[in-house]
C-alpha cells in the first residue's frame, strides 16, 4: 500500500508544507500514539461531491479532542 503526499498538512495549528511538518523525537504522539483523527468519506454524485454524514463525522472528531483535551480552531470545526 502507498500512501499520496499532500501539499500541505495541518501542524501545530497551522497548514504547513508536507516537507516542513516536523516531530520532535521526544513527541508524546509519536511514543504513546496520542492522536485524533476521523476518516471522512467524499463521494462523486450527479450533483458533484458529496461529504457522507459530515456533521456526525466532526461530532466524533470534537468529542474525541474533547477527551484528551486538544482544541482545534473554530473555522475548523464548523
């Protein structure tokens, strides 16, 4: 399996170049896999793209960062 690059990743608050997104050696992340993610699905329709239940997609994701207390930007959780 391959995985794609991106041209730009989201890192410490702020989309950043795939080639400048850093982490440190000592990142709690890295050694205890503390993350958050959601895998949001997009479809192709006969009216364009399509998100597949967006609004409980990013209920999980809040709820999740709401546990290990991360916050993201508001304008990213709309």
């Amino acid at each position: 399996m391959t995985t794609k690059k991106a041209d730009y990743i989201w890192f410490n608050g702020e989309m950043v170049r795939w080639e400048d997104a850093k982490v440190h050696v000592m990142s709690h992340a890295l050694h205890y896999g503390t993350s958050v993610f959601e895998g949001i699905r997009c479809y192709d329709s006969h009216k364009g793209p399509v998100v597949f239940r967006h609004r409980e997609h990013m209920q999980r994701l809040r709820d999740s960062a709401k546990f290990i207390v991360f916050r993201f930007p508001r304008a990213l959780m709309s």
